[in-house]
C-alpha cells in the first residue's frame, strides 16, 4: 500500500503482544469463578463504554460507511469468538502453552494475506515464521495425549483470529481506529446480550452472566481496558503494516505470556521451552530489524522520461 509504514506497524504489534498477555492471565485468574459470557461481555461492555465517549470527543463520532459497519459487525463476532475460545483454553492449559499452540497464526494468515489479500510474502518473512514455528513447538512441547481435546482450543483461537485480522485490516485503511473499536464494541455487546438471553434457555450454562462481587470489579475493569488497548494498538499496526509483515513479529507475544505465567501462576518454562522462547524472539527481532533498515532506506528514484529530441 502507498502509505504503509512497516516499522511503526511492527512496534504498534509489539505494544499488543506485551499487553494481550496480561488481559490473557486476568481472564485465567478469573475464569475460576466465573462463567466465559461474563468474562467477554465485560471484557466488550468496558471496550464500548471507553471508546464511544472518545470518538464523540475527538470529533469523528460514529460516522462510517454501511459497508464498515457491516465489516465491523463480522469483526465483532471473530472477536468473540477468539476470546471465547481463548479463555476457554486458559481453564485447562498454561498460559504460555496457550498462546503458543495458537502460533499457528501467522502460517494461516501468510496464506490468506497471499491468496485472499494479494499481499506480497517474501522468502525472508517466511523463513522467519519457519523459525519461529520451530521456536514454538520447542516451548509448547505438545502432548496431545496428555493434555487431551483442550490442546485444539487455542488452534481454533488461530483460525479465528486470522481471519479477525484480515478483516481489520480492511477497515483499518478506511475509519479512524478510535471510532472503529467504539464501533466493535457497540457490536460485540449487541451480539452477546443475544448470546447471554439465549444460551441459558438452551442449556448452555456458560454463556449465563454472573454479577462481579468485591475487588473482582476492579480486575474485570482492567480486563477490559486492557484488552481494548491492546487491540487498538493491533487495529493502528494493520492500518500501517501489511498483515503478512506483522505477522511475524507476533511470536514476541510468546516471552511475555511465559513471563507473566511465571509471575502469576507460577508456570516456569523448561530449559527445551526457554530455548524456544530465545528461538521466537530472534525470528520476531529479525523481522523488526530487517523492516527498519527497509523503512530508513531511501526510495529509489522514480525513471524519468527521455528529453524529447530537437526532431520532435
């Protein structure tokens, strides 16, 4: 694209991959005692209560086109889903493992950002998702045997999410990214207040909503404000970046949900995981450094058109 910037769409991905797993371990912690509809309603009702007033103020309102909307309101159904399938996953496996197994993400969105998008994908972009996919099996160490069905959780959280991003970046080029998340937020709550009155009756108890009691408000609220962050951060990274370049640099995401998972829950990787995380990280620096030398690279000249000659 004209004005793709990769270097800041890279480092707007790094600020979601620092955050993300923090509202990852908050949604851990709580999904003990709560059900998965009370998880993400909220987690989407902050996101809408937060940036609605934001894109009033900031002048843009909620003005976007019917084809937008329409985008936005797929967005918010992948959104749900993701996380849905996310914080379900959460209940059964480390952190860490989690967000690992779902590091299938990247191969699925090189392929749709090919194949659906156009997008070009270099040799070096794809070496760089090889390693690190090697990099994350040597931290996730799956054993299906053991861990059983909820290992393919998080694969169903990289499908979902691959799409989810393809889709943003659709909608990213065309609304301001404030107004967009106010947008998906207002869709996501319209959509799960449908999920939360139907589901009981039916029998899905976990789509039934519990009332937060005590300091639990406290932690719900920074569910939500931080997943709204960090998604805001990824909505402005594919606004600048094609999905195939900063697909890459999401395996950084993989260091710091160990880390948290360490901090939190005591879940220490392994020496084969640690080398792992060493593995994912430099795929993920290759990629950021290799994208700014790019980016601070001078264009080359366009060709100018030979003078006309005297006979002319």
């Amino acid at each position: 694209m004209a004005h793709d910037r990769p270097f800041l769409g890279i480092l707007l991905m790094v600020g979601f991959c620092v955050l993300a797993p923090l509202g990852d371990a908050t949604a851990k912690f709580l999904g003990a005692s709560y059900t998965l509809g009370t998880l993400v309603i909220v987690r989407f009702g902050v996101q809408a209560l937060t940036m609605v007033p934001l894109a009033l103020r900031k002048g843009t309102g909620m003005r976007l086109t019917p084809r937008v909307w329409h985008l936005c309101a797929w967005r918010a159904i992948l959104h749900i889903a993701g996380l849905w399938l996310m914080f379900a996953s959460l209940r059964f496996l480390p952190l860490a493992d989690a967000v690992a197994i779902a590091f299938v993400m990247p191969f699925i969105m090189l392929i749709l950002g090919r194949y659906v998008l156009d997008e070009h994908v270099g040799a070096r972009r794809l070496a760089a998702c090889v390693v690190g996919f090697i990099g994350t099996l040597m931290v996730v160490q799956p054993s299906f045997a053991s861990v059983g069905a909820p290992a393919l959780l998080p694969l169903g959280v990289a499908v979902v999410f691959s799409l989810f991003m393809l889709v943003t970046r659709q909608v990213a080029k065309e609304s301001d990214p404030i107004t967009l998340q106010a947008a998906s937020g207002i869709s996501a709550v319209i959509v799960l207040s449908l999920i939360v009155l139907i589901g009981p009756p039916l029998g899905w108890s976990d789509a039934a909503t519990v009332l937060p009691v005590g300091g639990d408000w406290l932690l719900f609220a920074f569910l939500g404000v931080i997943g709204t962050i960090a998604h805001l951060f990824m909505t402005w990274s594919l606004r600048f970046a094609p999905s195939a370049t900063v697909a890459p640099v999401q395996y950084v995401e993989i260091p710091f949900a160990a880390f948290v998972g360490w901090v939190v829950f005591q879940d220490f990787p392994n020496g084969l995981a640690l080398a792992g995380i060493v593995v994912t990280v430099a795929a993920g620096l290759y990629i950021l450094l290799r994208e700014r030398h790019l980016s601070l690279s001078p264009a080359m000249p366009a060709p100018q058109p030979p003078a006309p000659s005297v006979a002319e």
